[in-house]
C-alpha cells in the first residue's frame, strides 16, 4: 500500500486503510508481534489525509498510542490474574491497589535516565507557560511524550536476549527499506533529468508520507542537491525524509544493529556487513558535511580503544566500520564527474567542470559559504535569547520566536541547526543541563554493556552504540535532526535495548 500510494499509483486515502488495519491487527495480536510490526515500519509512517486542511499527522502517534494502550491493559490483566491465582480478593479495588503498589516498587528500580527523562519533560511542560505560540509548545510536548511511549514498550518487552535480538531484527528490516529506496534514487537519476526527479518527489512521495504543506514548501526549497558555483547540482540521497540530514542520522543508527546481528549470525554475516556498508554508503552520499566532520573524533575514540584496549576483537569491527566510511568517503570523488556525464547523455549538453566531491567538504570551513553565514547569524541569535531568557527559555516549540519570524517558519523547519542551542533557547539552561545528563548516562550505560556482557555480539553493540552515539552527538552541533520523528523513534528502539541489557546483565533476577 505504501509504495502504490507513494507513486501515486492509489489514492493517499489507502493509507486510512492501513492504518485501521494496523490497529485492528494490535489490538489482537501478541504485543510482541505488534512491536515488531511498528518498529519495522518506522521509515514507512505517512501522513493521514483526514481533510484537506489537515493532513500532516503522521500515523505512528496512533500506532503507538494503540500500542501502549494494548501493553498497559494486558500488563493489568496478568497482574490482575496472578493477584487471584495467589489467593487475593477478587475485588477489582484490591487489584487496582495491588498494581500500583507494584508499580512503584519498580519505579525505585528504573534507570536513572527514566528520571532524567521526566524532569526534562517537565521542564519542557513549564516552559509552555512563558511561550508566545502556546499551541506549538504542547504539540511539541505531546510529540516528545508520544515517542517516549515506544521506548517504554520496547524496554519492557526486551526481557531477555532473545526479544533483544528480535527487536533488533525488525529494525533491521525498517532499514532495509530506507537503504533501497535510497539506492533506488541514485539509479533513477541515470535516467531522468534532475527537474522531473524533483517534481515526482516533491509531488507525489512527500505529499504522502508528510503532507501537502511540506510538499509545496519542498517543491521550492531542499536539500536534496548540493550546488556549486560553476557546475551543475548533484543529488544527496535523503530516502524517505524530508531531507538529507534525517537520512544520515538514520543510516548511522542503523549500522550497530547491522553488525551486531551480523556477529550473531555467522553464517549470514556477510549479508549485514552489506548493509552495513550500505548504511554507510547513505551517510557519505547524503552530502551532509556535519557527519563528515563529526567522524574525526569517533575515528579517534576507535582506534584509541584498539590501541589500548585488552580486548581488541570487538573494537576491531568499530575501526573496520569507520575505515570503511573513510574509504567510500574516497571513492565518492568520482561521483560528480559520473553524474554530469550522465546528466549530459540525457539533456545533450555536458559540462566541462571537473569539480571535486571534495569541494563541498572543503566548503566546511569557508565562512563566506551561504549556509555557514546562515547558521552563524542563527547562533548569534540564539545566544542572545539565551541570555535574555535563561530559565525557562522562549517556550517549547517556539524557537521562531528566537529568529524573529512567524509561526509560518514553523512549517520550514527553523531551527538553531545546532541541538543544544535550540533545546536551551526553548527551555532554558536547566533543560540543557538535563539534556545533558541524559547523553552522560546513555554514554555510561553503553560502555557498562561493552565492559559487561557476556556476549560477543551484546559487547559489540554496547561498544558501536557508544561510539555512534558520540558520532550524533557531534553532528547534532550542526544540526538538530535528533528530533526527527522517524529518526527519534529509530534511536528510541537502540536506547531502549540498550538499557534491558545493561538490565540482564547487572538485574538478572528483576527481568
């Protein structure tokens, strides 16, 4: 149904089909087969066509809700059940006390980032109270909280190494999807022109899974091709999202699952090491400059672990990874030359430029550049609101207010282009700070799985977590595609078994 619509070979409306299908299917079906379906179909959630005024909720907030829902009432159902097997009064007050009684002996034993999580939620809530466009700040409130429902279904039905692995499967098969489409955008410009490869996915493919809005807007303006001065465009793969910066993040999430599952299974590993370097592959050729940069210091956390490192079997598939990015990095200095011959042979005329893939890394430091003279005056704005409003910030969502401009900005994606900026002049240096911590516990965490775990594929994970993670966050200096629902949710999925391991490992007999 996806791809038809997609195409425009049915009507958007399949997709209400879908998703009643989908929910119809959650809420009779084992909630493990549910997360499984979700969780495999983060990078195909579109758009609900609902009226022509509204058309831009995707449905994975249903989903999910769905999905919560299912996993709450089945979770009072069995303790309700094991209430009168022991022997307890069938009053449905005493159930009721019973599991929240039991509910809060197992907040005491959450981890520490599930409280950080709150406290920043609720920072996040007060801020509402000092936003100019109130009605952005609690959608941007319900977003965050509706994505953190998938974490909590996913951290509770990892229990044991197996649901991990199976976890790990379906986003594997998400990003498989994402991969091809990707793929499939580098050979469908060998055949047609740049206007009409623009045209059917700014007409067609976005207007499904985003909206008409989005879709008009990107009709205009995109990331989809880096420029040059004297040379034609070239194309930045950016798949199923709204542009190529998501996409990049997206493949790097996606290549510690692929190598862990690649360590578990053997005789198949060299299909996921494939994938792998397909993730890859999409993170050089989506042209973002931030994940270029930003792999210098995860380079130099690798080799510095297989250097000094007892263990240098497991560090190994780390270096390997990053090797591999450097040298498809290399490889990508033909492409330009490549598209323009091919460009040529489909609109006779050919360009003599022999500029460099190069050219747009080296552009990095060139203060001039457009989009670096743009983020540096958005930065300078966003550190003076910084200073004005320290607290509590401008308000969730309401970074325009920041910019000077409208609530119109909203729909084009303003933005500090840079994570910890945009979230402090939302809400305030506490909300930083919190932030913050977060990123510490999520660091530690990965280096006690890596330390920890018994297996060679859970070590592996904890380790390529870390380190890709390190990988984000210096990319999220740039920009702040962390919060992209589909990557947000994808990164959601990793944290989520990334904590049930750390679980299994050191609260064996809480699982």
């Amino acid at each position: 149904m996806v791809i038809l619509a997609a195409t425009g070979l049915v009507p958007r409306e399949v997709i209400l089909v879908w998703t009643g299908l989908a929910i119809f299917y959650m809420v009779f079906s084992p909630v493990s087969d549910s997360l499984w379906l979700v969780v495999a179909s983060i990078p195909l959630f579109a758009a609900l066509p609902i009226t022509d005024n509204f058309d831009t909720m995707a449905n994975w907030r249903l989903l999910i809700a769905v999905l919560f829902l299912v996993w709450l009432v089945k979770e009072l159902k069995k303790y309700c059940s094991s209430e009168s097997r022991t022997g307890g009064t069938s009053r449905e007050l005493y159930y009721l006390t019973s599991r929240l009684a039991t509910l809060a002996r197992r907040i005491k034993t959450l981890p520490f980032l599930n409280t950080l999580t709150v406290i920043f939620l609720l920072i996040a809530a007060f801020s509402i109270g000092v936003a100019d466009y109130r009605i952005l700040a609690f959608k941007k409130l319900l977003f965050l909280i509706n994505i953190f429902l998938l974490f909590v279904v996913v951290r509770n039905k990892t229990r044991n190494k197996e649901n991990i692995l199976r976890v790990w499967q379906a986003a594997a098969a998400g990003a498989v999807m994402a991969i091809v489409v990707a793929l499939g955008q580098l050979v469908s410009v060998w055949f047609v022109p740049l206007i009409y490869f623009w045209q059917f996915w700014a007409g067609r493919v976005i207007d499904f899974f985003y909206g008409q809005n989005l879709a008009t807007l990107l009709a205009y303006a995109n990331t989809w091709f880096s420029y040059y001065n004297s040379a034609p465009p070239t194309l930045r793969l950016f798949s199923v999202f709204p542009d190529s910066h998501s996409f990049a993040m997206f493949s790097l999430l996606a290549v510690p699952i692929f190598l862990c599952l690649g360590l578990f299974y053997q005789p198949k590993r060299r299909f996921f090491w494939l994938l792998a370097g397909g993730a890859l592959f999409g993170a050089v050729f989506s042209g973002s400059r931030g994940v270029w940069i930003s792999a210098l210091p995860v380079a130099a956390l690798a080799l510095y672990f297989w250097l000094k490192g007892t263990d240098k079997k497991i560090p190994k598939q780390a270096v390997l990874s990053l090797a591999v990015f450097a040298l498809i990095f290399l490889a990508s200095a033909a492409y330009p030359v490549l598209f323009y011959r091919i460009q040529a042979w489909q609109t006779g005329q050919y360009s003599s430029s022999t500029i460099s893939f190069f050219e747009r890394a080296r552009s990095i430091s060139d203060l001039d550049e457009v989009s670096n003279k743009g983020r540096l005056e958005i930065w300078r704005n966003s550190l003076s609101s910084i200073v004005q409003h320290p607290m509590l910030g401008a308000g969730l969502g309401n970074f325009v207010t920041v910019i000077g401009q409208d609530v119109d900005a909203v729909k084009k994606g303003a933005s500090a282009h840079n994570l910890y900026l945009d979230i402090t002049a939302e809400i305030g240096v506490p909300g930083l700070l919190i932030l913050l911590l977060m990123f510490a516990d999520i660091l530690r965490t990965s280096w006690l799985v890596w330390r920890q775990a018994a297996e060679s594929h859970f070590k592996l994970f904890g380790l390529l977590f870390g380190l890709y993670f390190v990988w984000i966050l210096g990319y999220s200096f740039f920009d702040v595609v962390l919060f992209n629902d589909k990557v947000l949710l994808f990164f959601m999925v990793g944290l989520a078994t990334l904590y049930s391991l750390r679980n299994i490992i050191f609260n064996p007999e809480k699982i």
